[in-house]
C-alpha cells in the first residue's frame, strides 16, 4: 500500500496495480490535487471521484501523457447538493416550503449546469479523452460504451462510477 493510500478511510485492491482509496471529506484536502501528485509521483494514469452523498460526483481521470479530464455522474443529484431552492416560513406552520420553482433559484441551477457542461465538454469529448487515457493506462475502451456509462442515471453514484471505471478497463474492486 502506497503512503497516500495509507491516509484513507477504506482501501481496495483492484488487481493489475490499481487501487481504490476513499478519503474522509476535508476543506484541507483538495482531492483533485491528491490525484494529480499520485500521477506525478508513480507516472502512471489516475481516476478518482468526489461523491456527493451517493447523489451524483464529479470525476477526474489524469495520465502523465494526455492530461486531464473531467465529468460529472448523476448532474441532477450534483445539482441538489450544489444549489439549493429557497426555503420560505409560513407563520402557524411546522415546516417550511422549498420554492423550487422560484426564478433565482431555477437561473442558478441553470448557470450552474451550463459551468459544469462547458468544464467537462460534450460528452462525446470526455469519452474520446477517456479512451486516450484507457489506453495509456494499458487498456482498450470504446467511446460508445464509455458514453453510455457517463450518461448512466438511477441507484448509488458508486455503481456509476465503478461501471466508469470497468469501462475503462480497471479491474472490479476486491476489499482488503
């Protein structure tokens, strides 16, 4: 076990050299940072995910060759945990109302969708990234597979992300 893997909350053998590491949220530790010193320290590529209560995740695949590049899983759920809808108190009531139809809030939502579009690109560019950094990893992926795990909604982020990563050809994970 690397000594960046020891700092993790949980880790997982992946086989074929790879492996999973889940870190405890930390406003100290910028995970997109961690991934890009463990490339540069093992010159090999990386993928990693910032998961958002199982609701959606942003993604970053990097190799010393190509780069990086990004995606977001699930960009209703990000959305959720990104932007909030306003909340109003009605006097003689016990809970609020959520205004999620409320322009400000629908605007902001929009905004932000659009942000994340444009820094990851269409979906088409991140798949034909991430096949340049399947094969530098060793592998063989397909962009239309690799399109349909990105596009991929319903049930927990992880099993988005570990059908991403099968995908790519990353062995499934066996626990430690």
């Amino acid at each position: 076990m690397s000594s960046w893997a020891a700092l993790g909350m949980a880790s997982w053998d992946h086989g074929d050299g790879w492996q999973g590491v889940q870190f405890r949220h930390d406003q100290d530790l910028d995970w997109r940072t961690v991934l890009i010193e463990v490339m540069r320290e093992t010159a090999r590529p990386v993928l990693g995910a910032f998961v958002l209560d199982s609701d959606g995740a942003c993604v970053l695949g990097a190799d010393p060759v190509n780069g990086a590049w990004s995606a977001v899983l699930e960009m209703e759920g990000v959305l959720a945990h990104l932007v909030l809808p306003v909340v109003e108190w009605v006097d003689g009531e016990e809970t609020p109302r959520v205004l999620e139809d409320d322009p400000d809030y629908l605007r902001e939502r929009e905004e932000l969708r659009t942000a994340l579009t444009e820094m990851c690109g269409p979906v088409e560019e991140t798949a034909r990234r991430a096949a340049l950094w399947s094969a530098e990893a060793g592998h063989h992926a397909e962009t239309g597979p690799i399109v349909q795990a990105l596009m991929t909604t319903g049930g927990f982020v992880e099993e988005v992300f570990g059908a991403l990563a099968e995908v790519l050809g990353i062995p499934a994970a066996h626990s430690r």
